[in-house]
C-alpha cells in the first residue's frame, strides 16, 4: 500500500482533517491503516486522544515517525506547517503527496511554495471547505490547471460537522471516500496502488 503524505506549507489549510478522514475512510474499507502525525503541534494526536478519553477511539493507529515500508498497510501522513526538514522528509517518503487547499487566494499562494517542494514526487490538489454559489471553485480549478498542477476531481464541502468532529471518528465521511476511491486509482500512484 502506498504512503500519502498530506502537505501544505501553509496552516489551517485541513491537513489534520484530511488525513483523519481519509484514514477513516480506508478503515470503512477494511484497509490496514496507519496514520502519522509529524506536527508538533499534534492535532491528530490529540484528536486520538481526545477520542479514545471519549470512550470512542479512532479505529487505526496513530504514532509519530515514518515507519519503515510495510506494503500490507497504506500510511498517511500529516506534515507541520513551515517546518522544512519534517516536510521534506515526509515528502520524500510519499508515493503520493496530497495538498489540501481552500480556494481562497490566500491559501492558493502557498500551494506554490508547496508543489515547489514535491516536484520529485507525483502531487496533486485537493480542494477543501468549499462553499457551494461561490465562485471560488471555478477560479482556483483555472488558476491551478492554467500552471499545469494536478487537482482532484473531488472536492470536500464545508460542511459544520466535519469541523465538529474533532475528538471523534468520523461517523460520516462527506465526500473523503469518494477522495480516497480517487486518489488510490489515480495514474500518479502507478505500481503502488493497494
């Protein structure tokens, strides 16, 4: 199975969420998941933790380093923002190197810095906490296709309960299966599709 690394240079873009959602999806699945938090701010791990003193614990692993090649289990990593050394070590263990991004300019600007970085790596966009009737969408698929940076199709909605689910597992997963279904068959993961 492959490892994903979620990056983006830039804070409060959905990292954490990304990665839990697409975690809990592989979990739906009965795919053998792990996840790993590289920020020292830990919010997947406290998001584990939060959910296990809950008495509903996340139901895969989360730890705090790269484990080495295990191809029976997919990882996925969440990356710090504007830490260089933990960003790149995660990016160069990726198959995959996931972006999620708002489409607003202000976290549009920082997917530059961030595609710059994974240039070795196949990379690809995803567009998160998107407002239906806005025009933003449309504007950051043009803007990122006019630089040739690849975009998932699928988008993730703002949606209030995933931004509430903090300290819980996801008991819907608004759109992240349909991103994990796509991420996993894409082109860009060539021989380490699961």
């Amino acid at each position: 199975m492959p490892i994903l690394t979620i990056a983006h240079t830039k804070g409060g873009v959905g990292k954490s969420t990304t990665t839990v959602y697409l975690a809990a999806a592989a979990h739906a699945r009965d795919m053998s998941v792990r996840v790993v938090d590289l920020d020292r701010q830990g919010t997947t791990m406290a998001w584990a933790e939060a959910a296990a003193a809950a008495g509903a614990p996340l139901p895969f692993e989360v730890g705090t380093s790269i484990p080495v090649d295990n191809p029976a289990i997919l990882t996925i990593v969440d990356t710090p923002p504007g830490e260089a050394k933990a960003i790149q070590e995660a990016i160069d263990a990726a198959d995959l190197v996931v972006i999620p991004s708002r489409a607003t300019p202000a976290d549009l600007a920082r997917v530059y810095p961030t595609v710059s970085t994974t240039r070795h790596k196949p990379t690809v966009v995803v567009l998160t906490s998107i407002r239906l009737g806005t025009r933003l969408l449309e504007q950051a698929r043009d803007l990122l296709a006019a630089d040739e940076i690849a975009t998932a199709q699928t988008t993730i909605l703002q949606r209030e309960a995933i931004a509430a689910s903090f300290g819980y597992p996801p008991s819907r997963l608004h759109g992240y299966d349909d991103l994990l279904t796509e991420l996993l068959s894409t082109e860009l993961l060539g021989d380490h599709r699961g």
